[in-house]
C-alpha cells in the first residue's frame, strides 16, 4: 500500500514538473538538454539571439543561455566568480587578459572584427545634419558640437567600446587638427552620466529617440538596421596595421574598479572566443566555438554587418 501510495506521488509530481515547464514554454526534451552559458560584448545581442544560438542549439542539442554586457565588467565578474559561463566572447584582447591572468582562460581564438562608426535616430531633430554628415556634405564632428545634441556612449570603466570611442575622438582631434574636439563631445571621459548608458541599452535608447546619436561598432548598428556615418581608418579603430604608428599615440586615464589610476592605451577591434576552464559543459562550449570559427558561422557573422577575424590567437 505505501509502495503504490509513493508511486501515485511520484506520478503527479512529474506531472506538475512537466504541466509547469510546459507553462513557461519549455518543453520537456528542451528541458532536459544542458544549458549553455555565453557571456559575450554587449554589442554582440542580436547576432546571439537571431543566429548563433538558434544555431548551436540545433546542432549541439543544448539550450542557449546568453549574458551579454561590457566585456570587461563581465570578465571581472568571472574572474571573481561572481558569475559561471562556459564561453566568454570579447571585443578587444583586454577582457580576455584579464581572465587569462585569473586561469580562466587558456588561449582564444579570433572570431570577427569591425569599427568604430557614429549611429544616428532616423526620426530625431537633428537627423537632416547627420544624414548630410554622412553623405560627406557637412563635418560629423561640428554636429555633434552643436548645443542641444545627445550623445550617448557607455563607460569607459567596464566596456571597451567605452574606451574605443574616446579614442576615435582623440584620434579625430589629431587627424582633422581639431585641438580638444573629444573633450568638447564627450565631457568628463570617465564620469559623464549624461551621456554613459549601459552597453546592451544603447542603441535601444537610440532607436526609441531618447539621444539623437551615440557611439558605435558597426557591425552592431548594422545588426540594428539604424543610420550610421562611417568614419575614415585614421578614426575608426579598424587597421591593424596603424596601430604602432597611429593608434597608438592616444592615451587616457581612468580610475579602474580598484581606486587605481590607470592608463589606457588602443587595443584592435577583434572579437575573440574562449572557453573557460570552469565550463560545466566544456565540450559543447568548444563545439560553439567552432561553430564561430566555421563557414556556417562566419556567414552569419558577415550576415550580421561584421568583418572578417584579423591577426591571430592571443596565448
């Protein structure tokens, strides 16, 4: 009697477990596939969401589960182990030194590239003057000066595109002789709440019209479907090979997480793709991997407004 009255209980347990999954949209064979867990540049959502994760977990039988942020606050929440993923993807070499300095991360492999490009609102007040900038017909940089324009960016502290913008600014200070141009857009680098939103918030902010133009790399502004200008490689972070004789003559300091000073130096604008060391599922992660590195991934990568990888793998 007890024998059958645990088995009716058994029952109607897996029954709920099953009717409550069901509930929130997860099927029963879903349900019982492991989770993958990738942490990846904000910037990255919409090629995560639309295409790379659809695509592994068809072809590696898992769920997708996606984290995406400033790359270098992500790879110090996994360094401290705030936080567990199976992948981590960064734009820049920086957020994968700092795990490979925790042993986190062995090697990491190039995946895409892209550059620095200034994203505009279709619909907002100052549309007309970034369209003519973009067509070439008046200076971006004299519309972006203009009183009343907002400009959004993300922080420098946590998000490398926070740190690659001030450096396309400093940079378009030197190539059109503007003395002081980064500081008359940009403010305080560092502590200019006005402008400095959330990486994975920014074009959305964008897109609904609550800035009029913001930073951006260009394969996510293509990913959004939004107007762009496009600056010259002096500007825009792309070429690898000015970075000794160009790139690399801007500096800027912050204050890191620490308290510490710190002073920031260019980093090329690949995206690099690790498998961390604390993965729970290391081999679908080093199959996802692949997946970025395949022809079938880099299509998507292409689909999606990136370049190809650039330069080799960081050790």
């Amino acid at each position: 009697m007890q024998r059958k009255t645990l088995t009716l209980i058994a029952t109607r347990v897996g029954a709920l477990a099953a009717a409550v999954l069901g509930a929130c949209g997860v099927p029963q064979a879903q349900a019982a596939q492991p989770v993958l867990s990738v942490a990846y540049a904000g910037s990255m959502g919409a090629l995560m969401d639309k295409a790379l994760g659809p695509a592994i977990e068809r072809g590696a039988h898992v769920r997708f589960q996606g984290r995406g942020a400033g790359a270098y606050g992500l790879a110090h929440l996994l360094a401290d182990r705030q936080i567990q993923a199976d992948v981590f993807v960064s734009i820049t070499p920086g957020p994968i030194e700092v795990l490979q300095k925790a042993g986190l991360v062995g090697t990491a492999v190039p995946v895409a590239s892209t550059q620095m490009v200034i994203a505009y609102s279709p619909k907002g007040p100052h549309a007309q003057e970034f369209r003519e900038a973009a067509e070439g017909r008046r200076k971006w940089f004299d519309v972006l000066e203009q009183p009343g324009v907002k400009f959004g960016r993300t922080d420098p502290t946590t998000d490398p595109q926070g740190r690659n913008i001030v450096f396309a600014m400093l940079l378009a200070g030197n190539y059109y002789k503007q003395p002081g141009l980064a500081q008359k857009i940009l403010g305080d680098f560092q502590h200019n709440t006005s402008q400095i939103f959330a990486e994975p918030s920014l074009l959305s902010r964008l897109e609904s019209g609550q800035i009029d133009a913001s930073s951006g790399y260009l394969s996510a502004v293509i990913s959004h479907k939004l107007p762009y200008i496009k600056l010259p490689a002096q500007v825009n972070l792309s070429d690898p090979s000015m970075s000794e004789d160009w790139y690399g003559k801007v500096h800027f300091g912050i204050v890191a997480p620490d308290g510490k000073p710190q002073q920031l130096s260019t980093q090329p604008l690949v995206f690099y793709a690790a498998v961390l060391r604390n993965a729970a599922h290391p081999a679908q992660a080093r199959e996802f991997v692949r997946l970025m590195q395949s022809r079938q991934g880099q299509k998507m990568f292409h689909d999606f407004g990136y370049s190809e990888p650039k330069g080799g793998d960081l050790r």
